[in-house]
C-alpha cells in the first residue's frame, strides 16, 4: 500500500450555502478521502483520476493523482494542496471525450446537481457519453451518476473505484440504469450505508461505493449497513449479498431495504409473496391532486368569496396540506370549522367550456391578482387559463410527504386536494374495506417505509407509484405477523430516515 497522508483540512468553503448547493460543491471529510483513496490504490505506481476533484482532499492522498475541476478556484486550492498532481480545469465531461490515458483507480466526490439544474451542453455531453457504453439515464438523473459512468469507462482492466454517493442510489429509479452498468463491468460492487450522516450539514445522506474487477462482472451486490463512518484500510468485511435478481424482481431495483436485518426482510418478502396480499395499486388509483398555476389567486377566504360575491357553485372545499389531514375521516363538520375560522380552503373551479361567466367572476378574473395569475407557466399554457384541471373528489386522501407515518383519511366532507396530497380513488367501493382494515397494522407501515423514500429533516415520501406499493395484507395473513418484530423494523427505517421519534414502537 502506498503511503496516505491525511489532508489538512485549513481551506474554506468557497461561495456562500445557496451557491454549494448548486454546484453540489461539499468537500468530503479528510478520514473519507483517505479511506477511500486506501482503498482502491494498491501501489504508489498507479494512477488515480479525481473527476472532480475539488480543493484536492482524494489527490492529495495519493501522489500519482490525475483531477478535474471546473471551478477556477478550487482548481488552484488542490494544486497547493497536491502540487505533484496533474488537475485539469475545466469539464470533466469535455476533458473524458479528448482523454487517451487509462486509470488503475478512479475515487472522489462527484458533484450532486439535481436534474432540474444539471442542464445544458454540459448535459447533453455526459449522456451521449453515458450512451456509448450502454447507460441510458432518465430525464431526472442527477449529474452524480454520469460522472460514475463515465469515470468508471477510464479504468484500465482490474482497475477500481470507490466514490461517495448520495443514498439515493439505494432507491432512486435512475439509479438503477447505474447499478445495472456497475455489475456488467466490475467482479465486486459494494455498497456501504451509514446511518449517521457522514455531512452533517446537509439533509441528503451520503454512503460509499466500491467497485472491484473493471472488465469482469457479478451477479450479486454487497451491501454493508453501518451505524457511522470509521477510518479503515479496506472496505468492510461483512456484508449481505443481494442478487440482481433479488434486488430487480423482489425489492424493485432498491437497495435501501436492506438497512434492515435479513431476518426482518424475509418475514416481509413472504408476507409480501402471499397470493392473499395485494398492493394498492390492485385496488385503487393513487395520484396528486390539481396544480393551479397560483394558489394564493385560486384559493379563497370565505370571507373573499363573499366580497366577491362568487357563486357557491363555483366554490370547492379544498385539503391544500397534508398537515389538514388527521384522524380516520374528515368530516364536513371539520370543513366547517375551517370556514368559520376564514382559512384559504375554497377552490375556484370555472368548467373548462363555460362560456357565459357571472359578472362577479369576471370582475375577480380581471382584477390585479387575476392578471398576474395569467402569466404564470401553468396558466399560459393552458386554455382557458382560468379553468383548474383534475379537480376531482377522492374516496381517501394519503399523505404524500409524512414525519412519523403516512396518514390514510377517508373523505366523508367531499372535498377536493392540491398535488401536496394523494388523492386515492378505488377501482371498487368494496376495496376501501381491506385498505382501512389493515392500514394501522404495523406491517403496512413498515411497507410504507420500504416502498417510500427518506427526504430531508426526516420525512417520508411516497410518489403515486411508490403508494400504490404498499403492500395490503389480509387479516388471515396479518395473524401469523408479529406485531413486535415489524414494530422494530419501522423504528429502524425511521432512524435511517433521522425522524425526531424513530425510538418509539408502532402500536
């Protein structure tokens, strides 16, 4: 093994927090470059390539180091900080098209620029690039993938690499095209999740990869889930092995379930498998409720529908936020009180092809907030601009983002909800009666875990597809189910997700 030294961590962060935020720009904790870097170097021959190499934490560990930095300022702090280094400013992406070197190693801390900023030339180049060698990304993929891809393509035969990743490469769907590549050109790839948060100022969790053998390939995934982050020479030891099969077929392409014991995911998986257990896809149809295009002009007061005088006809109660939503049912006498108290809740709803509009309508489409609600994306681009789509009136309401569970509530009041709300409309009445049955079981929130996804300060969100995952076991199935034992697993999953309450059983 070479010799490693720990870099000094004495530069500062460049930019203020917004500006590191778009650039992904978040320097990795000395002991981590260090451990990876030990890693995936075997001598003090081979060669290392920093994709983005930022103020020099991974080349500064080893001294036949090759980086690339975009930002001129950080380009100059890792050539101090790794003077023997070679660090080429400018886009990786541009540099990897032109490059004729081959590495024996590839490490770092590739930037997390989510899609909706990592746009552009830049883009486009990272997934032609991507698409040579077989990797087709979605339009959400975040620029962390890419830069894998595409420096994983730069190995010589046997090379290796070890990167942090976001822990969305546990469940993220576009992580999945990644994992797939990873496992048709290396022997080994692991994965290693930690619970404690190896940035502690940042809401995303961040694990580590580690891939071995580039040239071969494997049919399995390991998978080590660790309480924290220790210094270490090599990766873990331990490890769960996941097919591909598995993870495909079983689990969905996610890895992020087995943070959880084995033991526990088996008992889940035969629940699961169970003819009798259906999904609530099977039963109902989830989705977000209706985008206005200006929510402040398109909700009202009561007591703003009454200056207006608009018509009760073309008024909706409304559940805008999940936080409205509590107990089994919501009731019109809950409606009530949230019009007795003057709360935003009544929708303008305007039929698409009426023509003949009251005058008090009019008169509010035309006033200052009327005008600024037309030149809004949502609004003009729609015809007539005034008329709200997919307002419709759901048997349940489920919360899409959740702190301690994901609340299920029936609609007895006939209202209608905003996209911060799943509206959940059963293909049958009849189907309703399983769903509500089951859904304070422990077992279907543990389901709500493993189907949902963690988001910053502890959330859980389920998208449309994730929702209608969630498993719905009969009660004959539920019976052989010990309550204890998933109650356990939930409380793992939210201490993974960093939720306040993650200690307390389900009941």
């Amino acid at each position: 093994m070479p010799t490693l030294e720990e870099p000094k961590n004495v530069l500062k962060k460049s930019g203020n927090i917004s500006a590191q935020k778009r650039a992904g720009a978040y320097y990795t904790p000395p002991l981590v470059a260090v451990s990876l870097v030990g890693w995936v170097v075997r001598s003090v021959r081979e060669r290392l390539l920093d994709p983005s190499c930022g103020d020099g934490r991974f080349i500064s560990a080893h001294r036949n180091s090759v980086g690339i930095e975009q930002n001129p300022v950080a380009a100059q702090q890792a050539m101090e900080r790794a003077p023997w280094a070679l660090v080429h400013e400018g886009d990786f992406f541009s540099w990897a098209e032109q490059t004729r070197e081959r590495f024996e190693a590839a490490g770092g801390n590739p930037p997390f620029i989510r899609y909706q900023t990592f746009n552009g030339a830049v883009r486009e180049r990272a997934l032609a690039l991507c698409s040579k060698v077989g990797v087709n990304f979605n339009g959400l993929a975040s620029s962390w993938a890419p830069f894998l891809v595409v420096a994983a393509s730069l190995l010589k035969p046997r090379g290796r690499m070890g990167f942090v990743v976001p822990a969305e490469i546990g469940h993220a769907p576009y992580s999945a095209p990644l994992l797939e590549f990873l496992a048709s050109r290396f022997e080994t790839v692991h994965i290693i999740a930690y619970r404690k948060k190896l940035f502690p100022d940042l809401s995303e969790d961040c694990w580590l990869l580690y891939a071995d053998g580039y040239g071969g390939s494997t049919n399995h995934f390991r998978f080590t889930a660790l309480e924290t982050f220790e210094h270490s020479a090599e990766p873990p030891k331990h490890f769960t092995e996941v097919s591909l099969r598995e993870w495909r077929h079983v689990w969905g392409c996610r890895l992020r379930p087995f943070v959880l014991p084995t033991e526990h995911l088996q008992a889940y998986a035969e629940v699961v498998s169970d003819l009798r257990t259906r999904r609530i896809r099977e039963l109902a149809r989830v989705g977000i409720g209706y985008v206005t295009g200006d929510n402040d002009f398109f909700h009202l007061r009561p007591s703003e529908a009454k200056r207006w005088r608009i018509p009760a006809a073309f008024l909706r109660p409304t559940v805008r936020k999940a936080e409205f939503l509590s107990g089994k049912s919501l009731s019109y006498e809950t409606v009530k009180k949230w019009q007795q108290i003057d709360e935003k809740v009544l929708l303008l709803t305007i039929p698409k092809h009426l023509r003949n509009l009251p005058k008090s309508i009019e008169a509010y489409l035309d006033s200052e907030g009327g005008h600024r609600a037309r030149t809004s994306f949502k609004c003009s681009t729609r015809e007539p601009w005034y008329s709200v789509p997919d307002v419709k009136t759901p048997h349940f309401f489920m919360s899409y983002m959740s702190g301690e569970r994901a609340n299920l509530v029936r609609n007895d009041a006939a209202c209608t909800c905003t996209n911060s709300v799943h509206a959940v409309v059963f293909h049958e009445p009849q189907n309703a009666v399983p769903i509500s049955r089951a859904w304070s079981h422990p077992f279907v929130q543990l389901s709500c875990e493993l189907e949902g996804h963690p988001l910053g300060g502890g959330m859980l969100k389920l998208e449309p597809s994730e929702a209608g995952n969630i498993a719905i076991p009969p009660a004959v199935v539920l019976r052989n189910v010990s309550k204890v034992a998933v109650s356990e697993a939930v409380c793992k999953m939210r201490a993974w997700r960093h939720h306040d309450r993650d200690s307390q059983a389900v009941q």
